[in-house]
C-alpha cells in the first residue's frame, strides 16, 4: 500500500480554497495535467491497483506471492458489484478509499466488501470504516461516496443518506457489525480496538468523523490544458461556490459527529466509470 500511497501523492494535489464558507471542514484535489491532458486514465490506473487494498482482507494480503497474486487480484475484483457503472458504489468507495489511506490519518477497519450479502446489492450502511488514534483517543471513520457527474445530484443524495446515517439506529447498527469479530487489524491495535468495544463506553463519548467524497465533472478543468494562475482561480472560484450551497445544507449533528467534505472535481466521471468498468470485466 506504500507505493500507491506515493503514486497517490504524486497524481492527486491538496488545493487551498480561500473562503468565507467554513461551517463544515473541507478538503478539496485535483489532479494535473501531462502533455496538455489532465491525468485521469493515470487515476484510472491508480483505482484499479488499489483493488486488491480494498477488497482483500490483510490475511489474504499477507499470502500474496508472485505464484498467487493473479488469483488473489481475480478474488478481489470478484468482489466488485455486478451492477451497471452508471449505478455502481464500488468505484466512488475505492476512490473514498485511497484518498482516506493516502491523505488522512485514518487506517482501515475492515473490507466492507466482503460483508455484502449478493454482487448485485450495494454495500448496506456506510461506504467505509477506518480508524484513527490521536493522542489516545479512538476516532470511528464513517464514509460516504458520491461518485457522480452533478454536483447538485451528488449534494442532494447526501442529504438523504448523511441525515438517514447518522441517526442513533444507523450508528447502532454499524457498531454491531465492527463489534462482530470482522475487524483486521494487527494484534496491538485489535487489542485496542476490541477494549474499546467491550468498555461500555456511551454512544455519546465515542468520536466520529463522516468524510464525504464528492465527485463531480469541472467547467474550469474541461476548459483547461495545464495548472496554471488563470487554472488555480477559476478552480478556487468554482470550489469556494459549492462551498457555499455545503454549508446552506442541513445536517441535524450531534456534538461527538463530525462531517469532513472531500471535493474532487474531475473532467469526465463517465469516462473513468466507463474505463473502470471494461478493467473490472476484464479481470472478473
């Protein structure tokens, strides 16, 4: 997982957005260009070895050999919904994923994938479950991806599923699943984690953070052939906007939740779910 780390960080760029719009944190990425392209088909590629990260537990990955690393990858694309691109989780999930691994201190807690009931279902709950510890303190990262063309069609589907996923039922639920022995990690941190669980702890002390990736297709990117001055405006200008229609949202929070806002615009999102799509068959 290092080396995707490093391509990640090398192909997907932090751009600071100036705004008055501060009312839930933000981070928002882009990629850059090569030869006047703007480098998608380089994170298609990046998705795509991300998979087996993904999809496979940490025992499965500790058995990868030169011998078994084709049938271990086909395991885990097998894992990837049947369903069609244009309706399918998976790809925003893998992008929420390695953005998360690549970016944030937060650690995987479990292969959600591997909990669905049929290939042709999504992943019921949220879309991902890592972990962080901060000077002691246990933080939950509960997430969700909108990996769509529309901003608009991204924020609105949001707000149905943040506000429906944090009621106390949801986090319940969610909490049974991690508590149910599915969790991989290394023997300190499952001691850790398994204390945690087991200490009675109220929902109302325990910390979590719910980072939401948006995906959406960019008037600026699509206008542009390289990261200029001109670029770095119209990108910050484009981003403080949809800043603004986040924080006229509603989000009923209690005080332990926390929402973190991931933007990443890109050129053509069909595209990408297009190429991922044709990998995945290929590989299934």
């Amino acid at each position: 997982m290092e080396e995707i780390k490093i391509r990640a960080q090398n192909l997907i760029f932090n751009i600071i957005v100036t705004s008055s719009h501060n009312k839930y944190p933000k981070k928002s990425y882009h990629l850059d260009y090569e030869r006047n392209e703007y480098r998608q088909y380089d994170l298609i590629k990046l998705v795509r070895d991300t998979v087996i990260f993904f999809a496979l537990t940490n025992d499965e990955l500790s058995k990868i050999t030169a011998e078994t690393l084709a049938k271990l990858q086909k395991r885990a694309w097998g894992r990837i919904s049947n369903r069609p691109a244009a309706m399918k989780g998976d790809y925003g999930e893998l992008l929420l994923f390695l953005i998360l691994e690549s970016f944030y201190p937060a650690r995987k807690l479990i292969t959600k994938v591997r909990l669905r009931s049929s290939l042709g279902d999504e992943i019921k709950g949220y879309d991902c479950a890592h972990f962080s510890i901060d000077a002691g303190e246990i933080s939950l990262w509960l997430g969700e991806a909108k990996f769509h063309q529309s901003f608009s069609t991204a924020i609105a589907q949001v707000i149905l599923s943040i506000n429906d996923h944090i009621s106390d039922k949801k986090l319940k639920d969610e909490l049974s699943i991690l508590e149910s022995n599915n969790t991989e990690l290394t023997e300190s941190d499952r001691v850790l984690i398994e204390d945690y669980f087991n200490s009675g702890i109220s929902l109302d002390k325990m910390k979590f953070k719910i980072p939401i990736l948006i995906t959406y297709d960019s008037a600026t990117i699509q206008s542009h052939t390289e990261v200029c001055k001109e670029f770095q405006d119209q990108l910050n200008a484009e981003l403080d906007n949809k800043y603004s229609i986040i924080d006229g949202k509603s989000f009923v929070i209690k005080p332990n939740l926390e929402l973190h806002f991931i933007l990443l615009p890109l050129k053509t999102v069909k595209y990408i779910k297009d190429e991922l799509e044709k990998i995945e068959l290929a590989n299934k």
